[in-house]
C-alpha cells in the first residue's frame, strides 16, 4: 500500500560549471475553463546564474484531479466546477502556483 509519494528533484552543487533555476514563468497565474474545455499552460525555467543542466522537462500536477486534470504537457482539461491549482515545478523543486477555476 502506498501512503505518499513526493517529487524527484535534480539539483547540482555550487562551483561547478552548470546552475539551477531561480523560479519558474507562466503566461497565466489564474485561469477560468469550461468544462471539458482546455487550456495550455506556457511555462520556462529562469536561471539563476550559470546554465541549467536538464535532467528532466517541467512536471505539471494538480490538487484536485476530479475538477481539472493538467497532462505532461501543460494542458489543462476542466472536468467539474469548483476551483483547485496547478503546480509546475522546475527539476530543482522550486515551483509556480496556477489557481484554476472551473465553471
């Protein structure tokens, strides 16, 4: 039986030649779907100061899977009314807030 399971995060030490990133950018922080509609969410990296070594892409997750499902991909699909987030986060952990509502 599984009780909880976490993220995996990549992350590289200080002093070397590659970095980590700062925060994460998204075109919207609050989004409003319909249901059964969709909405895709564009995000990026921001680095900090040295190049980001890529070990793995943006990982979407959402609170509430019963009012909107978010694919690896940032699509974002409105399955009942109500409101939950979206979380996208950077290899590192750091991670952006999307609050999705659902109508």
């Amino acid at each position: 039986v599984t009780i909880a399971v976490s993220t995996t995060i990549h992350t590289v030490t200080t002093g070397g030649k590659y970095g980590v990133a700062k925060s994460v950018k998204v075109n919207k922080t609050k989004v409003k779907v319909k249901t059964n509609k969709t909405f895709k969410i564009k995000a990026s990296e921001v680095k900090d100061k040295k190049k980001i070594k890529n070990h793995r892409k943006l990982k979407y997750e959402s609170s509430n899977t019963s009012i909107a499902t978010v694919s690896s991909k940032g699509v974002i699909k409105g399955k009942k009314k109500g409101t939950c987030y979206v979380y996208v986060y950077a290899q590192n952990g750091v991670y952006k807030k999307i609050k999705v509502t659902v109508k």
